[in-house]
C-alpha cells in the first residue's frame, strides 16, 4: 500500500487500486485527502487483515473528504489503533461500497477504532457483498477489540442502506458522549442499530430513520451501563421490531 508520514499534506484527486495489503494508509496530522478514489485493498484470493483505506493511529486533525472506496477489504474506511489510536479525524462526503470481504474476520463498513472526538459528515455505505466474516459488525462501527473506550465521536447526516449482512450501525465500547444525527439505516441484513457497549457512555440518536432492516430497529443488550437516548426517530418495518431490550429513553 501507499504509506506515508508527513507534518501536513494534501492529497486530491488520485485513484489507488489493487494494493496488496490496503491500497492506503496515511499517517500524520493536519493532513486533507480530497476528491480521491481508493479500490481493491486486497487480492480476490487474500484473506488477510486489511481495510481497503485507513487513517494510522498516531493520527490527528485529518480529513478524508469527496472520495471514494469499494472493492475487496475487511473494512472500507478504518482509523487503526496502532501508537495511540486517531483523534479529531473527519471523514466527510465519503461513499463506501464493499465488493467481497476476507475469510473469518471481523468486517464493517467505516469504523473509529481506539480514537477520541472523530467525526463521520455525511458518509453512505451501500450495497456491501459481504464474504465469510467471522463477525459482521456494521456499516458504520466503532471500537471494540483492545480499544479502552471511544469518547466523544460524532456521526452527522450519514446513510447505511442495503448491505447484506451487517447492522447499520454498531456501538461498541461507547464512552463519554456519542452522538447520530440526521441519520438512514434502511434495508440491511441485521438491525438497523446495535449497542453492546460495556462502557458507561451516553448514545444519543436524534432524527433517526431505520426501516426494512433484517433484524430489529433498535437492538440492546440491557446487561450494559451504557444510556441510549432516542429522539425525534422513526423505526418501520423492520424483522424484529422496531426496538428489542433496549435501555433508553425515547421522546
């Protein structure tokens, strides 16, 4: 993969394809990614650990905006966890499509991963064929694994719609405040929203529209800390009903 470490750079309007392990990976602060096109991280036969493009730990005040990714990875879009996790990273007006995913590993869409004060703007992560993950996770993710906690990330105007397999969104080890606004999780495999966070963190989802979903619209595991705060948010016809152990409030 491209692999670079820099104070600050631009990068704008480059296609990166068919990279052996990730065709992307960018590590430094203050740096902007624009207009840029990121395919294939992997080979068809490669069943590795690699997203197709990622932001490296370490990393802070970066920005991924009016670009593309698809084709094979265990993840779209990543911020990795490696020297001390992303801080302050957007991605914004970011379209996501994955083509095929690795063997027996754990995949999602985008995910925030040991970071703090990230922000996803508009993002939509659609039409996902996912291959034989061990753990399908969501269109949009965050945390899990070794992460501590994942404080304060932001998720504005993002969409989730028809992936097979995967929730459209998936809370882990949520932490401080996480917050969706204005969001669309329509027609995925699993549920519309998924929290099993084993932190004490408050969820708030205002402006929600989750239907057609394979499994239930809102799903909880009600052995969490974890508050979930549910406003102004519409649940339609999704498999197992619009809201399933949950522990929140809705207005």
């Amino acid at each position: 993969p491209y692999t670079t470490l820099f104070r600050s750079l631009r990068i704008e309007g480059i296609h990166f394809k068919h990279g052996s392990c990730g065709v992307f990976v960018l590590k430094g602060n203050y740096n902007k990614v624009l207009k840029s096109g990121f395919e294939d991280g992997q080979a068809p036969t490669d069943n590795n650990e690699c997203p197709i493009a990622s932001i490296a730990g370490g990393s802070s005040y970066s920005l991924v905006e009016d670009s593309w990714v698809w084709g094979k990875g265990r993840y779209g879009l990543y911020t990795s966890s490696t020297s001390g996790g992303t801080n302050h990273v957007i991605f914004r007006r970011v379209v996501v499509r994955q083509d095929l995913t690795p063997d027996n590993r754990v995949c999602a869409g985008t995910r925030f991963y040991k970071g703090d004060k990230n922000i996803a703007q508009n993002v939509i992560v659609l039409d996902t064929n996912t291959g034989a993950c061990n753990y399908y996770e969501g269109a949009f993710a965050m945390g899990g694994g070794s992460s501590n906690g994942e404080p304060n990330h932001s998720y504005q105007g993002i969409m989730a719609i028809n992936n097979s397999a995967y929730t459209g969104f998936f809370h882990e080890k949520s932490q401080q405040n996480t917050t969706i606004k204005d969001a669309v999780f329509w027609g995925n495999g699993s549920n519309g929203m998924t929290v099993i966070s084993n932190s004490s963190g408050i969820i708030t989802s205002d402006h929600l529209t989750v239907g057609q979903n394979g499994g239930s619209g809102f799903r909880s595991n009600n052995t969490y800390s974890v508050t979930e705060n549910i406003m102004n948010t519409i649940s339609y016809g999704n498999s197992g009903g619009g809201f399933r152990e949950d522990r929140k409030s809705v207005v």
